[in-house]
C-alpha cells in the first residue's frame, strides 16, 4: 500500500521558522532596540542641554536687572538686603 502524504501537514512543516531564521529576526530585533535606546538618549541629552542654555540665559539676564536695580537704588538695596538679612537670622536662631 502506498503511503500518502498529507500536503497540508507538509506545508505547515515547511513554513515553519528555522533556528538561524529566528536568530537573525532576534539580531535584528536587537540591532533595532539599540538603534532606539541611542536615538532616545540623543533626543534627551538634547533636550537637557537646552534647557541648561535657556536656564543660564534666564539666570545672567536675572543678574544683570538686579545689578542695575542696585546701581541705581543704592539706598532701596541696602535696606532690603538689611530686612532680609534680618528675617533669615530670626528664622534660623528659633
């Protein structure tokens, strides 16, 4: 008796993923992940150097209003830098 081959049982074998096939879809999965994580570091390290930029901006334009405040109200700077002085020692000697 001839022995018959199920064609659809064949087929399914023969689709199936070999181990190098699933190790190359795995490297490329790992390739792509590392290609993401590198892209995601750029975009933050990116991001955290303008905000550093903008921050130091704000910061020397924060100085230079104040620098001009106290050049031209000498007297007003002195009185409330004694005022807050003053409030801070209160603070902190409780």
């Amino acid at each position: 008796m001839p022995t018959q081959i199920n064609h659809a049982e064949s087929e399914t074998f023969s689709s199936r993923p070999t181990i190098s096939d699933v190790r190359a879809d795995a490297a490329t999965v790992t390739s792509d992940v590392k290609h993401l994580a590198k892209d995601s570091v750029t975009v933050a390290k990116d991001t955290v150097v303008h905000s550093a930029e903008d921050i130091a901006r704000r910061a020397e334009s924060a100085h230079s209003q104040m620098c001009s405040y106290v050049k031209s109200n000498p007297t007003a700077s002195v009185l409330i830098a004694l005022g807050a002085g003053a409030l801070i020692g209160r603070l902190f000697s409780r």
